[in-house]
C-alpha cells in the first residue's frame, strides 16, 4: 500500500487499481482497504481508478489520540491530493456521513455517492456519552467489550446477533478495531442531523440504498435525499440488507458522472 501524510502527522494507507477518472471508496464501521477490493475492482471495470483506504486507527494507517471527524476529513484530503487532487467520492455507512462532512469542509470531491449514511435525524439516538465510554474501554484493555458495545448501541443489533458474532471467527479480527470505534460513534453523533454546510454542499451528490435493508437507513436516505437540493435517490435492488453489491454499484457510478 502507498501512504500519505495527513495534516496532523498520521500516515494514511491507500491502494490503487485500474485507470480513468479517481474514485475514493470510504467504508464504514470495521472496514478495511482490503473490503473495498470487491468494488474497487467493479469501478476499474467500466473505467475508473479505484482508491480503497485505511482509515486512521485501521489496518496499517496510523492513528493519534483524540483524533475528531475533522480529523478524518483531513485524512481523506490528503488521499484525495495524492491521488490527483480531485476525485469522485463514494462512502458507505458512516463513510458516507465522513464523505459528506468533507465535502462540506471544502475537500475538493467532484461528485458524492452515499451509500445508506446512517443520519438518525434526532430519532432514537445512541447515549451522548458513547464515544466516551467506548473510549475508556479500549484505555482499560477491553477492546472486546468496546466492539460489542458499538454493535449494541451505536448500530442498533439485537444482542442474540452480537452474542452470535462474539462467538464466531469473524470477532477477532473486529477487536484490533476497536479505537476506530470512538471514531465512528463520534462522528456519527457530532452530524448525526447533518449541518446546514452539509446540506448545501457543491458536489453532485448521488444517494444509494438498497430496496431492502434496515428501516432506519430507509429513513435516513430518504429523509437526506429530500432535504439535500438536486440530490438523486437511486435504489439499488442488489444491494441487501446494508450489503454493498459491487457491481451494480460501480453501474451507477459510471451513469452519474
């Protein structure tokens, strides 16, 4: 992977794949460069420059105590610069919410694609002293009880389905994550009403979500779409259940831009 120095010092990991113009996939919560690849590859197929990235605090990026959402904008300014200057930004989850909080601090994006931001909109939000909690987990060593945490109370899933992913080979590569978790609760809560600057960002923005998939993303697309001016909701029908489909995915990417 080629690193960038963000604006405070971090080093930000990133790959590259195909040619064309640049897009810069930004995950969501638990994601690595390396979940990216799937569409990355989809982009490079109908010819585009895919850029997947590690998020400060994941995978072999760096990280710095008390990093803040602006923080992470910077980061992905600084792929954005290294790659060009210039890009397409496409983001799921709370990448999605990252991506346009960006754009709203002038990072230079081209177009905007959001994929299922999970904005609550002042409807049933997480405890305000989440992150902070979360926080003093990872502080104390409970890096485990710092991932459940987040599943239960930041992403809403049933404890039957947390317990089920405590006990299955896929949790012990989330615990290495967990820092990135107070990131992520941060983030989502400081904009979780996106501001009045994200609301009128430059950018042309593109809002995806599949035809199923948890109601309060539903919500949120919908809701974000109506109160975004020009925005564009498409429904992508391959994508289920907050899963991603690559290829359809690339498709709209190549008919929006």
């Amino acid at each position: 992977m080629d690193t960038v120095t963000s604006g405070d010092g971090t080093a930000i990991a990133f790959n590259e794949l195909g040619t064309g113009p640049a897009v810069v996939i930004v995950g969501g919560a638990f994601s690595l460069a390396a979940d990216g690849d799937a569409l990355a590859s989809a982009l490079a197929d109908v010819g585009f420059r895919a850029i997947t990235m590690d998020r400060r605090g994941r995978g072999t990026s760096g990280d710095k105590r008390g990093s803040q959402p602006e923080d992470e904008a910077d980061d992905l300014a600084a792929v954005i610069e290294a790659v060009g200057g210039d890009a397409i930004v496409l983001g799921h989850s709370s990448g999605a919410v990252l991506a346009l909080f960006a754009a709203s601090r002038g990072v230079p994006i081209r177009a905007l694609f959001l994929s299922e931001p999970p904005f609550r909109f002042g409807v049933e939000e997480p405890a305000a002293d989440l992150p902070q909690r979360l926080q003093q987990l990872v502080d104390e060593g409970r890096s485990a009880e710092a991932v459940v945490t987040f599943q239960l109370e930041a992403v809403g899933l049933p404890r039957q389905m947390v317990d089920s992913i405590r006990q299955s080979e896929q949790f012990a590569s989330l615990v290495p994550l967990a820092q990135s978790t107070v990131y992520d609760a941060e983030l989502t809560a400081r904009v979780s009403t996106p501001t009045a600057a994200m609301l009128s960002v430059h950018p042309p923005v593109t809002i995806l979500r599949g035809a199923q998939t948890f109601p309060v993303l539903v919500a949120a697309a919908d809701r974000l779409a109506a109160e975004l001016p020009d925005s564009r909701l498409v429904i992508v029908p391959e994508s289920v259940m907050h899963r991603l489909d690559p290829g359809a995915t690339a498709r709209v990417v190549r008919d929006r831009v």
